[in-house]
C-alpha cells in the first residue's frame, strides 16, 4: 500500500480519522467510568433506602409490639375483674334465691327483724307489716315475742298483713307514719351487699382490697 504524501488529502484525512478514533475511544472509556460510578452510586444510595426501610419496619414492629405487650395486662385486668364480678354475682344470686326458699324459722326471722328495727327507732307505737302468710301462721304471737325481744315496755304493736309484702321479715312503720324501717330479708341483702361483696372478695382472695360503695343495714 503506497504510503500518501505529507500534507496532502489522504494524509489530513487518516490523521483525522485516527484522532477521531481517539477521541471516540476517549469517549467510550469516559462514558465507561461515569456509567459505572452512577450504578455504583446508585446501588448504595438502594442499599441505604433498604436499610433505612428495615431499620423503620423493625422499629415500627417494635413498636406495635410494645404496645400489644402494654395492652396484654390491661386486658388481662379487664377479664379478671369482669370474672371475679361474676362469681359474687353469683353468690348474691344464690343468697337470694336462699332467702325466697325460707329454710329457717320464720317466726323467729321475723320476730328478730322487728325488735332490731323498733330498737332504733324513737316511740312506742308502732305497726308491723308481714306478709299475708306470716300473717296467717304466727300474726298472734308476733306482738308478745317482740316487745320481749325488743327490750323496751310498754309497746303499742299492731301487726298487719300487707299485700306488699311478699318475702320473709318486715316492715316496720310509726303509728304517725313519719318512720318507717324496711326490714325485709332482701331489703336488708340490697343494703348490705356492698360490704358484703368487699368482705367476701377479701376472705376468698378473689381481690387484694375492695373499696366499700354504700352500705348501712
């Protein structure tokens, strides 16, 4: 192949195509570099998003599951007094469901009953309410065995069948009416059952300490 002639067309034009191909190869190496730099670059900041992702998906698990464990005593709280409500629920049922099956000595109830309640109330004259079946088995013995039992003579007592009256005990009410004491059995249940509920969770252990609510006989 002949060799061209400095400075003539065919020379100018194999150097400036050789300089091309430099600068092309310049190019291509370059373009090489920056290509890997930005994929580099890019598969770290990826790799700082999925650690940063992690890191706030471990601390949001975190803490979804403290706030399951904080809730696990509060639950556990709810269920255990919900259950222990229950039970006493249960031993007044039966207290009551007791009481109407009168398994004891009602003349001696109701005699009871009356001279605790006449023995706090001012007077003398007084009307005992009974039902009409106490009424009819032990009415005429209920004025003599009260007074006694009451402590406090003389005594002007009436005793009355009541048609309000359809449990075991009585009421008690001043001839003048401005007094009157409801000393029925489940009267005296409701009354006493906030004391009583405290006392019965405090014996068994079913709580370490009840506050009373209300109370009195």
């Amino acid at each position: 192949m002949a060799t061209p002639e400095p400075n003539s067309p065919a020379a100018l034009s194999e150097a400036i195509l050789a300089e091309a191909g430099v600068q092309r190869d310049e190019i291509i190496r370059r373009a090489q570099q920056e290509s890997g730099l930005i994929l580099a670059t890019a598969m770290a900041e990826a790799d700082k998003i999925r650690r940063e992702q992690m890191e706030s998906a471990r601390a949001e698990a975190a803490r979804r599951s403290e706030l399951m464990l904080a809730t696990i005593p509060v639950e556990a709280g709810r269920l255990r007094s919900a259950r222990i409500e229950a039970i006493l629920e249960d031993i007044r049922e039966e207290a009551r469901r007791q009481l109407l099956a009168r398994n004891f000595n009602g003349h001696e109830t109701v005699v009871a009953l009356a001279a605790e309640a006449i023995r706090r109330m001012p007077g003398t004259d007084f009307v005992l309410k009974i039902s009409a079946a106490d009424h009819a088995a032990f009415g005429d013995k209920l004025a003599e065995a009260t007074e006694q039992r009451a402590g406090r003579l003389p005594l002007n007592l009436t005793i009355a069948a009541d048609s309000t009256v359809t449990d075991a005990g009585v009421v008690v009410e001043s001839a003048d009416g401005f007094q009157i004491w409801d000393n029925r059995l489940l009267s005296r249940l409701e009354r006493l059952w906030p004391e009583l509920r405290r006392q019965i969770a405090l014996q068994t252990s079913l709580v370490g300490k009840i506050e009373p609510v209300g109370g009195g006989e």
